[in-house]
C-alpha cells in the first residue's frame, strides 16, 4: 500500500470517527419516511424526532411541523400543533383561498408587507398580493408552499431551500437553512441565510398550539415580555406608532388568561378581531432571552418561547370559523389555537425607524428560536 492508499484510510477514519461520536452524542432518533408526493410527483418526506416522550415530525414540504407530542403533568402525551393528518391536507389548504399557514415555515418576508411593495436602494419591488391589498407571509407562494431539501443532523433535521432572485417579487438569490433539533422538550430552531444582492429577510414558524391538545385556548394563561406593541390599521400593517400596552387589554406583562379581555371593546382588537398583533420585546433582540410563557393550567403545560427577534406575534386564531377540518377531519374552530411567531415587525422594509430586515451579500442572517416545553 502507498503512502496515498495509507492518508486516504486514515481521513476515512477519521471522518467516520466524527460521524459516529456525532451520532453517539445526540440522544434523539432521527428517521424518515415518505410523506406522498405534490400533485406535479414531486415527493415528500417527513422527519420524526424523538426524545423520550418528546416527538415531533417535520415534513419537507414547507418544512412544517405536523404534530408535536409533549407530556402533561401526570406523564400524558397530546398532539399540541394544528394540522392536517396527510400532505394531501397542507398542500389543499396551502393554495387556497383560506391558507393558515400551520406548522409551516415562513418567507421570505414573514407578515404584512403594505401594498406588496417597498424599496431598497432606490428601486421598488412589487411583489405579488394575497391578502386584499398586501402581501402576506412572502406571498401566494411562499417559503411554506415548497419543497425544502433535508438531511439528517444530530438531534434533527437540516432543511435548505434556494429561493431564486425574482422568486416571489424578491431581489437577490437567498440560499436559506432551517435547522430544527429537539432535545429534552426544547425545539429549537435555527434559521441562518445568505444572499447574493440586497434583499430583505425576516423568517419564523407558524405553528398553531393548543397546549391542552383540545378545545380552545381562551384559558391558556399568556405572559408577553413586552412594554409595546405595533398598532395597525384596517389591513392590520403597522401604523409606525410604539405603543405602550399599560392599562389596554395588551398588556401581558404579567401572565393573563388569553380570553380575559379578547372581548373587550377596544379599536385594535376590534381590528384584529381579537389578538393579532407585534409586541415588540423589552430584550430588543439580537440575544436569545425568554419572549413569552405559554401556561394551560388544565394540563399542566408549560411553554416557553425564546428567541433573539425584536418582535412577537400574537395570533389568537381569529380566522379560524370551523371551515378547515384539521387533524382526524374536526373543525378548527374559533381560538381552537393561538399563534407565537418570532420576528422583525411586520412591514419594516417601509418603516425605516423600525429594525432593519434588509441583508447584504457577505452577510450572514442568522436567527434562533426554542419553543421549551415542560409542566408546571
Ligand atoms: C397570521 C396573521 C393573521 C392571519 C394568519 C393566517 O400570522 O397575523 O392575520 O393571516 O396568519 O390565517
């Protein structure tokens, strides 16, 4: 054997050496399975990660979470996402006309962007509408409605997709990668993005929860780390205005039922038609810190959101009517869910006052979000 054949053996050795401790390190089972095909063959998979009684399965389309088992006090696992039960049932309800958007990932630009336009460096970008005058989480065609490349990491998934200069209205090639790992009730995820001319970016998840797995969420107790919040107009695009929440039904900063004021007479909720808002968080982003605390007191479960955006939405499933038969064919009706989903605020690219979205090339977008479950 030649010096070569002896070098070759021992890189060999060594990269399956740190394949395997990879391997030996991470705890939770990671495997796959065909998850059907798109109506063009395109075929899907779906990723389950397990963790003792922790599981929770991503599928490539969309990169959505379809079903998050997590123990209540007395040891008892329930589904605590929306969904629907096969691919057929995302992909239906995807390219309607009544798109929720659950489980999935969202981009390029989560949130309203005003009159789908804005513009950067002097040039304005359209971008196409779907949701009456604006564009709504990156379009009819958005980061939720495509088929992701995946491949196994230690504790989960690693998912990428390149959204094409142009895609979707959008400047500039976005090679985007969302890793999500679960690990002791943490689902952690991970979203990282470069770009290969000015673009904007502001990625999140869309994961309905229903911490008791059933009914609705009006006495889940609801504690948001934020003095402010985004008031909106009609088409619920911020005003500009940093509102305080003291002394308005707004205000979370102490842990409250979610249906304790969702009724009250008040112009944004009634804009809303109940919560469906920015808090813009006291941690001012850029560091993971704690955001909100999500707490069913007839379960016992607890979660936790942490994240390092500026910004949180509340969404109170205000546009659930019990048209959309979810998980097992029921009715997803009114508050049957809430929404937390980490972010920029909504519209930025034409609020100059408000965080920056916009990424550079050489720039590496890089944003982190744990959903931490456990009981209480
Ligand atoms: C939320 C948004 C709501 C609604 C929902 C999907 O993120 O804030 O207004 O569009 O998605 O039905």
């Amino acid at each position: 054997m030649g010096v070569r054949d002896v070098l070759k053996r021992i890189v060999v050795g060594a990269v399956v050496f740190a394949a395997v401790s990879i391997i030996a390190e991470a705890k939770t089972k990671v495997t796959s399975q065909p998850f059907g095909k798109l109506p063009d063959g395109t075929p899907v998979e779906i990723y389950t990660l397990s963790d003792g009684a922790f599981e929770a399965r991503i599928a490539t389309y969309g990169g959505v979470v379809v079903s998050l088992m997590a123990p209540d006090r007395n040891g008892k696992t329930a589904d605590v996402v929306l969904g629907f039960d096969d691919l057929d049932g995302y992909v239906a309800n995807f390219n309607g006309s009544a798109d929720a958007y659950f489980g999935a990932l969202i981009g390029r630009y989560a949130n309203r962007i005003a009159r789908g336009s804005f513009t950067l460096d002097g040039h304005k970008y359209s971008l196409p509408l779907n949701n009456g005058p604006n564009t709504l989480h990156g379009g009819p065609h958005g980061f939720n409605n495509v088929v992701w490349k995946a491949k196994s990491i230690a504790d989960g998934v690693e998912l990428s997709y390149l959204s094409k200069d142009g895609e979707a209205g959008y400047p500039g090639n976005l090679t985007a990668t969302v890793r999500y790992t679960l690990v002791k009730g943490d689902l952690r995820i991970e979203y990282s993005a470069t770009t290969d001319k000015n673009t904007v970016v502001n990625l999140t998840n869309h994961s309905y929860f229903n911490l008791a797995g059933q009914g609705d969420i009006l006495n889940h107790q609801l504690a948001l780390h934020a003095s402010r919040f985004t008031p909106v107009d009609a088409g619920l695009i911020p005003t500009g205005e940093l509102k305080s929440v003291e002394s308005t039904p707004f205000d979370f900063r102490k842990a409250a039922a979610v249906g304790s004021r969702i009724n009250t007479d008040d112009a944004q909720l009634h804009l809303g038609r109940g919560y469906d808002h920015n808090w813009v968080l006291d941690s001012g982003g850029g560091k993971l810190a704690e955001a909100a605390e999500l707490y069913d007191p007839s379960s016992g479960r607890l979660l936790k959101v942490l994240t390092d955006q500026p910004g949180i939405q509340f969404y109170s499933g205000n546009f659930l009517d019990g048209t959309i038969k979810g998980k097992s064919g029921k009715p997803d009706v009114l508050h049957a869910a809430l929404c937390l989903e980490t972010q920029h605020f909504p519209d930025s690219p034409n609020h100059p006052d408000f965080p920056s979205t916009e990424l550079k090339p050489g720039q590496h977008y890089r944003t982190v979000t744990v959903y931490s479950f456990s009981t209480r």
